[in-house]
C-alpha cells in the first residue's frame, strides 16, 4: 500500500488510513482518544461533541481498525488523542491529514493513474462499495455516523453493531483484493 511506503509520521498515516477504512469523518477520527474505545466490548463511540449530528456515534472495532490502534499505541501510547499533532495534548492538524493525502493521491496519480481524491471521498466509496455488495442502507447509514430520518429515527434507535462489523469486515475484504490486483 502507498501509505505502508510513505515515510511520514505514524500518527499520519495511521489517521489517513482509519478514515478510508471507516468512512468516518476526518473531525471523529482526529478527535478521537483512547477512552473513546472500548476493547473489552469492541466498540467506538465518537462522543456527541466531536459528531456532526452532536449525538455519539456508536461503530463496532474490527480486526484491522484494532491492528491500526495498536500501531498508533506502540508508537504514542495509550492516553490522549489516537493521533496526536505536533503540539503536546493537541490531535493531528487537518491541514496535515489533508497535506499527506495529496502526497499519497500524487504517488498513486503517477504509479497506477489513481483519480483524484480526498479524506471525505472516503465516505462515498465506503457508501457506494458496500451497496453494490448488498449491504442494506440503513446499515451504511450508521457506518457513516449519519442520523435516521423520518418515522425510522423516530422508532428505531437500534446501532446495528453486528451489521455494521460485517460491512467493515467486507470492506477491508474487497480493499485487500484491490491492493492485492494492484501489486501483481
């Protein structure tokens, strides 16, 4: 993977890497701290003030996203921001993640004519992949943190935990094919 080679710092590339994974919002990952994440459970909840829709945003903790943590935890341990930024109790600047993206879309424009792209497309590819692979909306829906609307987010409060550890589980699947394609 392009960012696997990059010599930029760990917390870098590890943000940038958590973003496309999760389709999160670049705010909820930057933003995030340990106590946000509860290994026990296998739970992420984004607290309601770092979530646009100022309400937590309750993500289950798969397989890989736990490997990506403990990379960021072996290398900046396990208090504070997930990904630190340049000062001391401050996380990782936008302007970095978005900085380091750019590098990674020019490396990958030259080696494999990769279009351009964002931190945010992360989001739509998230949304639009997992459709085409029958995972139902409401299920993506909450992947992305978004509110429900209508008489569904009057009624029904329901994560889906399980639903949405299946999605991230296949995600990761067809990423390591397309990387997997890539490399032969």
């Amino acid at each position: 993977m392009c960012t696997e080679r990059s010599k930029a710092a760990p917390a870098t590339k590890y943000c940038l890497q958590l973003i496309f994974l999760t389709g999160a919002r670049q705010s909820e990952v930057r933003t995030a701290k340990w106590e946000d994440f509860n290994f026990t459970d296998g739970i992420w909840t984004v607290p309601a003030e770092n979530s646009k829709t100022n309400k937590p945003i309750r993500r289950p903790l798969t397989d890989k996203m736990k490997e990506l943590l403990e990379h960021l935890a072996i290398a900046y341990g396990r208090s504070g921001y997930i990904v630190p930024g340049a000062s001391p109790g401050k996380p990782i600047t936008t302007h970095a993640i978005n900085r380091y993206c750019a590098r990674m879309w020019a490396t990958m424009n030259k080696e494999y004519g990769t279009p351009k792209f964002v931190p945010h497309d992360a989001r739509r590819s998230v949304s639009t992949i997992l459709s085409e692979h029958e995972v139902l909306p409401h299920v993506t829906e909450k992947m992305l943190g978004h509110s429900m609307r209508g008489v569904m987010a009057i009624y029904n409060k329901h994560d889906w935990i399980k639903e949405q550890r299946a999605g991230y589980d296949l995600y990761w699947e067809l990423i390591k094919i397309k990387i997997s394609s890539c490399n032969n």
